[in-house]
C-alpha cells in the first residue's frame, strides 16, 4: 500500500493498533524532551513510577522559561532538574542555552525518529522529517519508562505548496495564511504534511517555522519530506550522518489536501488575540509601536534574526519604540555576535535578551499598558504578554523589523519604497554553526558527564497528587467559560505563578484566575464540582497543570462542546471525566447550577458506556457523551494514569518498564 511520510513513520513504530483515522494507537518514542516548568512533575512522576533509568535512545531537558532565575524556587527547580538528568540519564541544557525547540534541532533532532515532548511545539523539528508530537507530562514519563504514546490515528492532510515566496513574504506568512483560512481549531487530528515543489525550495529553519506554528492550528504534528537542503543543515550541524531519505510514495492517499500558491501571499499579521485573527499587514498601517521583538522558537533561529540586522544596518530603531532580540539559542546569539551583526543592531538601539522563552509567556518584557506590541512570537492569547488588556500582534522579522524602524505598523514592501536604498534581506544560510550532538556543547550536559548524587529537592517541590479511583456524579457548575479558553487561562505562566509549578498546592490557588480571580476560593469550599465550556476547551500549551490544579480542587467533570487533544488526553491523565455536550445545552446550563450526573459514572465508564443522562437542578435533562478508548476508560477508572501504571506494574501488565528491566 502506497503510504505517507507519516504512515511510514508511524508504521515502524507501531506497537499496537492499525494506521486507520480515528482509531488509537500506540507508539515506540526514539526521544522525548521537557522543560523547566513542565519537567519538574515529569521527573516526579518518573520517580513514582519507581524506574531506575530511562529506556528511549534519549532524553533531553531544557532550561528555558525561567532562565533569569528571579527566585530561589526557580534555580531550586533548575537543580533538581539537573540532579534528575544525572539520576536517570538524560541530557541536561544549562538555563540560557537556548529554547528547547531550537536547541533540540540543532543538537539531537533526526529524520524517521519519533519524539514526544512535554510542550505543545515540539512539532518543531518536523521541519527535518521528525515526527514529533506535544503530550502531558506524565505521558512523558510514561514513555522515558519505556511504555507505548497512545493517540487516535490522525488524519494526514497534504498541504500541497507551488509557486516560491515573492520579496518581503515568509514562512511567518505561510503558517499565518493557514491559520487564517483553517482556524485555530483547522488542524484537530490531523497531522500536516507538506509537499510540493514550493516546499523544496523552502529552507530548513523556514520549513521549521512552519511546523512551530502547525501547533497553533490545533494538529497533532506536522511534517515536511527529506531532501538535500535537509541533509546540507544537518551537515552544517556536524550531524551529517543523522540524514534519512524520507518521501511520500508516489500514489499516497491523503484525507484532504490544502493548496497554497506561494506566490501569492503577501506580509500578514495575527492581530490581537488569537493567531488565527489574520490580516493583510496593510490593514493595520499607521497604528503606533511602542514594543518590538523579534526571536523566539518560531523566529529565533540564526537566519530569522539576520533579516532585522541588514533591515537595521546604518539605520536607528524609532525614538518611540523599543526593539528586543531574543535568540531562540545560544548558537543564534553566538553565530550573529562572531558576524557583528550584534554589535550592528545595538549600535542601532536594539536590546538583547537571553535564549530564553521569557517574553512569549509574560516573563520580561511585558508591554505598557495600551499599547501594541508587535511579535515574532507564535501566540498572542489575551494576557499571555503578561499584562491583561494587552494588544500584541504576530509576524514576521521582517514586519517588526519595519515597525520598530517607523515606530508604527507598516508594509515592508512601501517602507522599501519610501527608503529606495532597503533591500528584501531574504533568507542567508551561516557559514559556521555550532558542534551539534550534544557532547561537545559546554552548554549541553551529557549523561557521561552528569553528577549522579540522587534527587536534589528543594523546600518548594512538593508530591504528586493522586487520585484512587473515582466517584464522580456531579456538583455545581462552579465555572461556565466561552469558546477556545487555553491553558493560559486555566495555569497562566507569568513569573508571580510560574515558580510554583512544582508544588500544586499552592499552584492551584491560581486556576481559572483569568477567568474568575475567585474560581480557587470557591472550588475549595465547594469540595466538589463541574466546569462547562464551550468549544475548543484546553487550547494552548501542553501544561498537564491545567488539569492537575482542577483535580486537585476537586472538579471531577468538564462539560465541553469540544476539547483541545492535549488537554483532553490529560483529563483523562488525572482522572477528570471530560464529557461532550452540544450547543443547545451549553446554552442552558447556567453557572451554578446543580448538576447531577444519574448514571452510574465508575460503572459506565468501565463498562464502556457512551451517553451519560444528567439532571439540571432536577428540572430538565440532557445527554453528555464520553468519547474514550478502552485504554483511557481503565486510565479513568483508576483515577489517572500514573495509578493506572503502578496498578499495571503490580498487576504484571504493559504501561513502562519495570524497575528491573
């Protein structure tokens, strides 16, 4: 059978389940990576998983949010994160070295490999024919035990590419443009897989923007083939012999196919506040910048930041504006220092920031109050900036590049105009790039090298919650919500909460605050209750405390008119039964009203029951469903995952290796 790149990945890593739409299935994972502040839970669930090492080929953890270190609970973090690398045998990224989407491409990414990782960009290294694929933290560890990734079989849509990008477009408008024809919700099961004689003549670090921003699409991955270009960067990375020649057989049949003609487009925006709300660049000409950045995981590579230095060169950043670079890497900072592209743009008023993700999730450089910001970045969800009534825009390095020059939005095509002497800087490949693989990074700890003294805790890091079993039949609707409420709602990330992802206890106290600042105090004495939202509920990062926390405070069910697949999957994770309802009835529930699950719950769920009746206020009734594998029916009935993995452990069953093995 003639077969996609995806399904011959997925083919040679099929543990159990057949390639068809829908259905689940589960995976062998080559690599996983975390980061800091999804990776503490991860490492104390592996130690609940009572495992001696990890069992995939390799395991890479990051430094990367909250690399400036504002608080003792942060470098405590970051020490146990290295004593855990050292425990377990995983690589460990010193903090400042880099986002991990990045500093994983350069260093580890592989064609034909699987990798799974504990945040929603880990398709990143798609753009190399990895397939990679965002998951909770707990399926992490699950998988560094050496345990199957479950999901339901996507479908694999060809996003067919013609034509090359004209001046002043790039990849930024490429993922933009589908974002503005699929929305945000476009991608949900299915994975992108690019193709097309416009692909070919994309680069490596424009095809990986691409897959960065496949993300916010809502797919599971996305996917561009193999080819020269891919073996030249890998080559350039040292890492030659990582090169795999992967393709689409001739006759592969894809579930759809999205036609782009590159040609066509043009500098675009995500306006405030969703990165599928886009616009032609034009439409916003003349609205005053007083913040640009450019950097990030998604335009933070080397070759995205050397389009703003020649943009810049012998040229000022407006008196109005302040402009930041904030390299995805080290590598980055480092290639464009050697080059005096640095000292180039410092010289024209630019600030530099660490590698770090920082400013993407509102940690630094957090903009005035009314005012526009515009970003490189891959998000601009209301108060994600770090400041509630935030106006940021996405684009490309070229589009804030123009506006931090003009102090306002502006087309770059008229702004070249207007200075006849600006050139489209186009896309430079450097000519020395760092040693990759790891080992001889200073700034990469390999597991030869890590100090193995056991598990280094501070007084910050608490337990793992858990969950015995459940005994679910309702509550009050503590919390009705709208459509596509992300993680950042639920968990926001900014550095007041952030340095306590660690200890749940008191993360907790800051669930749904974006929602309702009084949801904790409520939940807590309410001792049991709902949420109700309506579609696209857990869009976003990857963050499993945005189910932890609900748990913890005791929310046993979530009626949604349809869930995000990471967040999904990790309700089920931590034992919250995440139940489907239409539009009608999300209408008429109302937030306090007492709902009532009749059936039985812990029966239906073990018997594999669909359709739950529940009674409002015993008044009127409706019928919510439970879409869940037998698999995720057990993970429920245990009370989450990591319950359900010991009790296998005991049992002698599958889940992660044993101890001993």
């Amino acid at each position: 059978m003639e077969q996609t790149i995806t399904e011959k990945i997925l083919g040679d890593h099929l543990v159990e389940g057949e390639l068809t739409p829908g259905e689940e299935i589960g995976i062998e994972i080559d690599q996983v990576l975390t980061q800091d502040t999804t990776g503490t839970m991860v490492w104390l669930q592996f130690e609940a998983l009572e495992m001696d090492e990890i069992q995939t080929e390799l395991a890479a953890q990051y430094c990367d949010h909250q690399t400036y270190q504002f608080d003792f609970k942060n470098t405590d973090d970051h020490r146990f994160l290295r004593s855990a690398a050292g425990t377990y045998g995983a690589y460990f990224s010193r903090p400042g070295n880099g986002i991990c989407h990045q500093v994983h491409k350069e260093n580890f990414a592989a064609p034909g490999k699987t990798l799974l990782g504990s945040d929603s960009h880990t398709p990143t290294p798609g753009g190399l024919g990895q397939l990679a694929i965002g998951a909770g933290g707990l399926d992490i560890a699950v998988a560094m035990g050496g345990g199957p990734y479950y999901v339901e079989m996507p479908e694999v849509v060809n996003v067919h590419l013609e034509g090359e990008l004209p001046e002043w477009a790039t990849a930024k408008d490429v993922a933009l443009h589908l974002l503005g024809e699929l929305t945000v919700k476009g991608g949900v099961g299915k994975i992108f897989e690019y193709t097309g004689p416009g692909a070919e003549k994309l680069s490596i670090p424009e095809r990986t923007t691409i897959t960065n921003l496949g993300t916010e699409l809502g797919a599971t991955s996305s996917i561009f083939a193999t080819d020269e270009k891919t073996r030249d960067w890998l080559a350039r990375q040292d890492r030659e012999g990582e090169y795999v020649d992967l393709q689409p057989d001739d006759d592969a049949k894809y579930a759809e196919t999205v036609e782009v003609d590159l040609n066509e487009l043009e500098p675009l925006v995500a306006a405030p506040s969703m990165p599928d709300n886009v616009a032609p660049v034009s439409e916003y000409e003349g609205t005053d910048v007083e913040q640009v950045i450019v950097g990030s995981c998604t335009n933070g590579a080397y070759e995205d930041i050397l389009p703003s230095a020649k943009m810049l060169e012998d040229r000022e950043v407006a008196k109005q504006t302040e402009m930041i670079v904030a390299p995805g890497s080290k590598q980055a900072s480092e290639m464009l220092a050697r080059e005096g592209w640095t000292a180039e743009m410092m010289a024209a008023g630019v600030n530099f920031s660490e590698a770090t993700c920082g400013a993407c999730i509102g940690i630094g450089h957090v903009p005035a109050s009314d005012s526009v910001s515009l970003r490189t970045f891959n998000r601009n969800f209301e108060g994600r900036s770090g400041i509630e009534d935030d106006s940021v825009f996405l684009c490309s390095p070229e589009v804030a590049t123009a506006a931090a020059i003009t102090g306002e939005i502006v087309d770059p095509r008229d702004l070249a105009d207007e200075l006849s002497e600006l050139e489209a800087p186009g896309l430079e490949m450097g000519t020395k790039y760092g040693p990759g693989m790891g080992e001889d990074d200073s700034d990469i700890i390999s597991p030869d090298e890590a100090i193995d003294d056991g598990l280094v805790k501070g007084p910050n890091i608490g337990d793992v919650p858990l969950k015995d079993g459940i005994d679910v039949d309702g509550g009050e609707a503590l919390l009705k919500m709208k459509d596509n409420i992300t993680t950042d709602h639920i968990i926001p990330a900014t550095a007041d909460i952030l340095k306590f992802r660690s200890n749940i206890e008191k993360l907790s106290e800051f669930t749904l605050s974006r929602v309702d600042d009084t949801f904790a105090e409520r939940a807590l004495a309410a001792d049991r209750g709902v949420l109700v939202a309506g579609e696209n509920y857990g869009q976003g990062s990857s963050r499993e405390h945005a189910a932890l926390c609900p748990m913890y405070l005791g929310i046993e069910a979530v009626f949604a008119q349809s869930f995000a697949r990471i967040h999904k999957a990790n309700l089920f994770n931590f034992g919250i039964v995440p139940l489907a309802i239409d539009e009608e009835t999300y209408e008429r529930i109302d937030q306090g009203d007492d709902i009532e699950i009749v059936d039985d719950v812990p029966a239906g769920v073990s018997s594999g029951q669909k359709e739950f009746a529940v009674s409002v206020n015993g008044e009127w009734e409706f019928t919510a469903d439970l879409d869940a594998s037998e698999r995720e029916r057990d993970i429920l009935a245990a009370g989450g995952k990591l319950s359900w993995v010991k009790r296998q452990h005991a049992d002698g069953g599958s889940g992660a290796a044993p101890a001993d093995d």
